[in-house]
C-alpha cells in the first residue's frame, strides 16, 4: 500500500478507547464486543471524514455520474474499510495488543442487506470500483429499516423474519438533516432524509458517496390526537411514512403492496431527483441548459425509472422548462441497466394507482408517450407495429419502454444477453435505435472477494508475483499462468484451498450444527432461489446419485458434500417447496447407512454477503446450472472463478465468457444452449424423457411416493405436476442426463489431483477481465463520459 498517509497504532487505540467512553461509557475492559466494533468503526469514520469532504467538493466541480437503485447489497464495512485504507494489519496488531481479536469484532456486524441478490450485490461492487477508481460517482437507494428478511430453516422449511440490523446503531453513515427533502404524494406528505454512506477506495484519498434516504414523518406524531388519548391515532401517519422504507419489496400480492411499492420507488426518485437539481442549481443557476454536461444517471433495471417522470416534471411545473426542452435533457441524462428477460421482472405499473398517488406523474407519462408515437408516425411504423412500443396501453405504464425510448444507453450485462435482448426481446427496439444498445459484462470487486475474503490465497499471489497491484489491476493475474506447471505452486494452492475448506467446515458446524468433512469435495450451490436456477435439477441429479450409490455401492466417486445456499422469495410458494425437497433429500441421505460418509447435502441459512465471503474460497466447484438463456449474468460464477474454482454450468451468462476466458478444458460446460431450446421448445415432452429414462422417473416418482415427507403441504406433488404436467419449463429433464455425464467427469478428472490443481489456476489467472473495475471503467468511457478526479 503505497502513497496514502496511515494512521498510526497509537491513534488507533486512543480512538477506541474514546468512543467506547464517549459513545457507550465504558472502559476498554468492560466493553461488549459490539461496543468495540461501534469504537473502532467511529475511530476510523473520524480518520476519513475529512477527505470525504474533499472528495465530494472535488466532485461537485465537473461532471458526475449518479447510479440509481433500489437494492444495495452491502454485506459488513469494517474489514473491507481496513483492507481498502491499508489499515487491517495495524488495527489486528493494536487488538492483539489489547487482548482483542479482530476476527471475532468483525463477526458482530450485521450485513448491511439492502438487497435481494446479484443485481444488488453488482451496485455494491460498483460503488466500491468507482471509488478506488476514483470516479465521481454517487450512489442513490433507500435506507430500508429491515433489509429483505432474515432466514431460518425449521423442520426443512423456510421461515422468514425481520432483518433489523440497525440493533446495533450504524456507524457507517452519517445523517445529513440539513439536506432533507419533502416528498409530496395526492394523500400525504413525508420527508425523505438522507443516510450519507462513506465508499472507501482502496489505496485511495478518495472516498466516495452512498446516499440512502430514510422515509419519515413531517411531525413525530398529532399532539392533540395524543391529549384526546387516541393514542393509536396519533402516531398513525409516522407508521404510514416509516413503513415506505421499511423492506425491501414488500409483499405485492394485494393492492395494499402494490401502492406501497410504488411509494417507495417514487420516494427515493423523487428525493434523488430533487437533490441533483438543487446541487445543479446552487452551481449553475437556473439555466437548465447546461445540466446533460454536468449529470449523467445510471438506472439500475426498472425500479428507478419513475425518476424519468419526476425529473420532468420538476423540471417543466417548477422550472418552467419547455416540455420538448425538458425532453431532451431528461434523454442525455439518463441511461437504463437491464437485468432480465425474465416477463414477470418487467415492471408494468397500474394506470389507475399512479393516478391515484401522483396524477401529474400520468400526465407527464402521457405526454412521453406522444412524443414518441409521433416520432413513430413520422417514421412510418404502423399502428400495430406501434402498439408494442406505447409505454402507456389503455391501462398501464410499461416501466422498460420508458426507459428504453427516453435512455440513451442501453445496456444488457453479459455478451449473450445483450444479444437477445437486441435479437428478440428488445428487437424492435433496436431496429429503431440500434446505437443505444450496448454490452457492459457485470464484474465483482477483487477486494471483497479475493483480498478479503481468501487472505491466505492473497498473500499466495502476491508472493508469486512480487507485487499487490493485482489488487488494483486484476488483469495482472495473468502472469500465474507460468506457474501451471510447477508442483510446488500448484501443491500450496490446493493446500490454501483445503486450510479455506476447513475453515468454512468449522463455521456450517457452529451455524448449522452439521459437521462436513473438509476432505470432501465441495460442489456448491449458492444464489438465489429461483426455478431458472435450477436448484430443482442439482437436486433431482443428488436424488439418483443416492439411488446409484446404493445400487452399486462399489460405484467410484470422491466422498462428496453438496451445499446449497438460497433465500425464497416469501410469496414464492413452488421456490419454498424446493428448499423443503432439499432438506428432504439431506436428511434421507443422513439417515441411510449406505450413503452416510459418502456423499452429504447442506443446506446453509441465510445465505447472505458475509456467509458468501466464507463460502466462495471454501469451494470445488461452481454450480451455474441455469436454463440457457435465463441467466442474465450471473456474478456468483466470477467469485468462484476468482477463488480459483472450475465452473460446472449451462452455456448462459456470464458462463460463456468465463469458459472462454479460462479455457472449455478448465471447466464443465454440458447442456442444451439456447439454439437448442429455441428448436425444442415447441414440441418438448417431458413426459416422454419421463417415459423412457428409468433414472428420471425414479427420480420424479419419489417426489409422490411417500418416501419423502413435505408435511403436508402439498409441495412435492406442486414439484411433480411442475415437472410433468406444466410442461417442465426450465427443461429440467431434457438437461438431466447431459448433467450426470458432466459431473461424472468432473469426478473422474478430480482423481488427478495435478491436473485439478491446474484447472483451479487456470480459473484464477484468467479471471482479470471480471474485476468490477473494467465493467466501471467500460462504463466511464462509453455511457457516462467521466473521468478520474483525484484528490490530492
Ligand atoms: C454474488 C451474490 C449473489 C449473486 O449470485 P448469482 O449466482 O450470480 O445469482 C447473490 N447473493 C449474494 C449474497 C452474493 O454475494
């Protein structure tokens, strides 16, 4: 770490003593440890607070980008704030010297888990490149009071509860009361008062801005409510204000969760809104014309969009802008992210709720509308041809044609899936401005997930190549590529790899209570959720190879543990069902002579941020089993790879490029492709691989047969009939038997250990072109045209 000025050890333990004084009155020696993780963080937000400040005048005097989102998956501060200032060796020996263990404090923060998965996870990466890259980024999103949920298995079952991870406090922000802003809806007023969140870049001055904004009420509560001893009454619009930031997509299966919803996506595009122009106009005045020079905003996916309809609506109601005028700044300012192709992830809003809660905002969407079917006119498209392009029908508002006709990016996040958007989803779109449409393939921040989260393997590289910078220039990874034929350096790497395994052995113990051999091989299984992940699938293959094992149990395969890890979406019944399926298929394999101590399945709760940094490094292989073409991405796949962990996956996403990168040979690609599925799609029967492969239809038939349990609830069968009634739409069993043939490979070729070591390495050199720094970068250059502004 060179070129920034470090704290000294004294300091750092004078800090600690005098916040633990000041904030909690106690002395070093009666702390709590979360006392010490609130000192340490304040010491540390003392230290940086002065160049935070420098940073954000710095900023303000060019050009800026804003990243718009409605999830920020943050996962814990402390360490990755140390690593980033240089700070961790110092502050890990001034705890030793107190008797503390480092360690052990950072394990008492909560994950700051304002997001649902990679799309919030891949925000987070962003921030923290921009900042190490000292770009002039802001970050926008809500401070959520209670992020998605926290997670419990009961009985196999999935249960959910809050998530109240501000229990502790939040040392990691700072309120800014002087920059409130009102936000007005038909039925009520709120304030929307900013969270100032410090993005600390790593070997850096520079500190960049989260800016998370908390929904309160104008008034505490009614006074005179209160005196006439209506005391439920009186604190009601409090409640009502408090609950817009309260979670994380709120249950929206009943209107009462759609209005809410869309409160909260008008609330933090409002105040965002408001906070860029009042910053604009205290600079340049009020002459508007300027501002595309000066601004550029990053939608990320659809949920901020309805900052396109505020943005034009402050602008011609309050700055008196000429509608065209206003226009065409709001389509040099702003750019849109899309994250899926997903149909039911397109956000389509109600006519009626809009004009319901912000009439104005439906008048503003109308007249977009206009602008854009006279456009259409005059080039000549037909009225049917129109149609498909409206963003507002007869009774909704499309949230991605929005986005699309008014950004002037538009960017899908891996190579494939912005060909599919261009080639068929979007299609007509880019027939109609094919120079909007651009590929951004995501990436992930090496310092979270490599120097972080794997030490051991960082200080390996580092070693070997005489030099840290990787840390910064990931691409420098390459020059491991010398080492794939040394014995030595390929012994050391499956050696940190089994010292990582151990490790993650000992915390699933104290989590779970389960103990897993960490001389078993780990195939793993971590992300969201979801039927086009295919949990299903990787559960279905455990299933038969049970049923093999005790067939023949002579048959040759590593003693295995396969560990998943996934939160369902609480109203996601078909995904709960799945998580019970494979707690089911955990425990008949735990209980059955035959197969104990040969192969394991775990299921980790609560999969999030700080469970993930323990479970990429602790892996051997890397589960990105999605049905082609769904997977828009993926970032999970790239913490594997930069752990130096094969990929076992579908051609999809991301996938594709991390095989191309690191070479077919190094990992296991099977499946059908998305040509294939084109071609099946219309005559697939899976009744028919049902009918003729006995494999799967031992499979599907111990889903009804009674040998496992779902308690009644209906789920197995709901699997079964999803299988084999509703037409297998994520085309499980076409890809059932291309699985098994893969993975018995894969367990073939892990009898080399040589040769496997080899794969490992080759995924970790080559995994430079996923640093979330080249995706900033690409970014920089080609939508957002900013450029470094470093403080000095
Ligand atoms: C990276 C990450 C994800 C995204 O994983 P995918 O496999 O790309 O879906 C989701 N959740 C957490 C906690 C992550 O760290």
């Amino acid at each position: 770490m060179k070129g920034v000025k470090k704290m000294d050890k004294q300091s750092i333990k004078e800090g600690v003593k005098r916040y633990l004084k000041v904030k909690h009155g106690v002395t070093l020696e009666e702390a709590k440890d979360y006392e010490i993780f609130n000192a340490i963080s304040l010491t540390i937000m003392e230290e940086i607070v002065d160049n935070w400040n420098e940073t954000s005048k710095r900023y303000n005097q060019g050009r800026m980008a804003y990243y718009l989102s409605a999830e920020y998956l943050m996962g814990r501060a402390l360490g990755n704030n140390l690593i980033n200032l240089g700070l961790y060796d110092e502050v890990k020996e001034v705890f030793n010297e107190l008797n503390l263990d480092l360690n052990k404090i950072e394990e008492v923060e909560e994950d700051a888990g304002l997001g649902n998965g990679g799309l919030g996870r891949l925000a987070a990466c962003f921030i923290e490149s921009a900042a190490t890259m000292e770009m002039p980024l802001v970050g926008y999103g809500i401070r959520y009071s209670n992020g998605l949920f926290k997670q419990n298995i009961e009985n196999g079952f999935q249960t959910e509860c809050e998530d109240n991870w501000l229990k502790y406090g939040d040392c990691w922000s700072i309120r800014k009361d002087d920059e409130v802003q009102i936000i007005t809806f038909s039925d009520m007023k709120v304030k929307a008062v900013p969270y100032d969140v410090p993005i600390i870049g790593y070997d850096t001055k520079n500190i960049n801005t989260l800016r998370l904004w908390q929904c309160e009420a104008l008034r505490e509560f009614d006074f005179n409510l209160f005196n006439n001893q209506q005391y439920i009454e009186a604190v009601s619009a409090r409640n009502k204000a408090e609950d817009i930031s309260r979670v994380l997509y709120p249950n929206d299966t009943a209107e009462a969760g759609k209005i809410l919803r869309l409160r909260q996506q008008y609330f933090f595009s409002s105040a965002s809104m408001k906070d860029i122009i009042k910053k604009y106009k205290a600079t340049y005045g009020n002459d508007f014309s300027d501002f595309a020079k000066y601004n550029v905003a990053q939608l990320n996916d659809t949920h901020p969009t309805i900052s396109i309809l505020e943005f034009m609506r402050i602008l011609v109601d309050e700055e008196k802008v000429e509608f065209n005028t206003a226009l065409d700044i709001a389509k040099k300012f702003f750019n849109y992210t899309n994250h899926t192709i997903l149909a039911e992830a397109l956000e389509k809003w109600d006519i009626r709720l809009i004009e319901r809660l912000f009439p104005r905002i439906l008048q503003i969407a109308y007249q977009i509308n206009d602008a854009l079917i006279n456009e259409l006119r005059q080039k000549g498209y037909d009225e049917g041809a129109i149609w498909n392009f409206r963003i507002v029908t007869n009774d909704q508002i499309r949230m991605a044609n929005l986005a699309i006709y008014v950004g002037s990016a538009v960017n899908g996040v891996a190579a494939l899936h912005t060909e599919i958007l261009k080639n068929k989803e979007l299609n007509n779109w880019y027939n109609l401005y094919p120079e909007k449409f651009q590929n951004k393939t995501n990436g992930i921040t090496p310092r979270r997930w490599l120097r972080l989260c794997n030490p051991e393997l960082s200080e390996f590289i580092t070693e070997l190549l005489g030099t840290e910078e990787w840390v910064k220039d990931l691409s420098i990874l390459k020059g491991l590529d010398k080492f794939k034929d040394n014995d030595e350096v390929l012994n050391n790497l499956m050696k940190i790899k089994r010292e990582k395994k151990a490790q993650l052995s000992a915390y699933i113990r104290q989590e779970e209570g389960v103990e897993v051999d960490p001389d078993s091989f780990f195939d793993i299984q971590i992300k969201r959720l979801h039927e086009y992940k295919r949990q299903l699938l990787n559960a279905l293959y455990i299933l038969d190879l049970y049923y093999r094992i005790k067939e023949n149990p002579n048959i040759e395969i590593p003693k295995t543990t396969f560990i998943f890890g996934a939160k369902a979406f609480p109203g996601y019944r078909r995904a709960k069902g799945i998580v019970k399926l494979i707690n089911e298929i955990a425990k008949l394999i735990d209980g059955d002579p035959i197969s104990v101590g040969r192969i394991k399945v775990v299921f980790v709760h609560n999969y999030r941020v700080s469970y993930a940094q323990k479970l990429f490094p602790g892996s051997d292989l890397s589960k990105q089993i999605s049905t082609a073409g769904k997977e828009a991405s993926g970032t999970g796949n790239m913490k594997f790879m930069l752990n130096a962990t094969p990929t076992f996956g579908t051609y999809d996403g991301a996938n594709i490029e991390i095989v191309n990168a690191s070479g077919e040979e190094n990992n296991y690609i099977f499946g059908l492709r998305v040509e294939d599925i084109e071609k099946l799609k219309n005559n697939y029967n899976p009744k028919e691989y049902y009918r003729n492969n006995p494999c799967i239809k031992r499979v599907i038939d111990t889903l009804i047969n009674g040998m496992l349990n779902d308690g009644g609830t209906g789920y197995f069968e709901d699997i079964y009939n999803a299988l084999l009634e509703e037409g297998d739409q994520y085309f499980l069993l076409a890809d059932f038997d291309l699985f098994k043939k893969a993975q018995d490979k894969v367990f073939e070729d892990y009898k080399d250990k040589k040769k496997w070591a080899q794969k490992c390495l080759a995924n970790l050199s080559n995994s430079g072109e996923f640093s979330s720094d080249r995706t900033i970068k690409q970014y920089c250059d080609e939508i957002w045209h900013i450029e470094p502004a470093k403080v000095q």
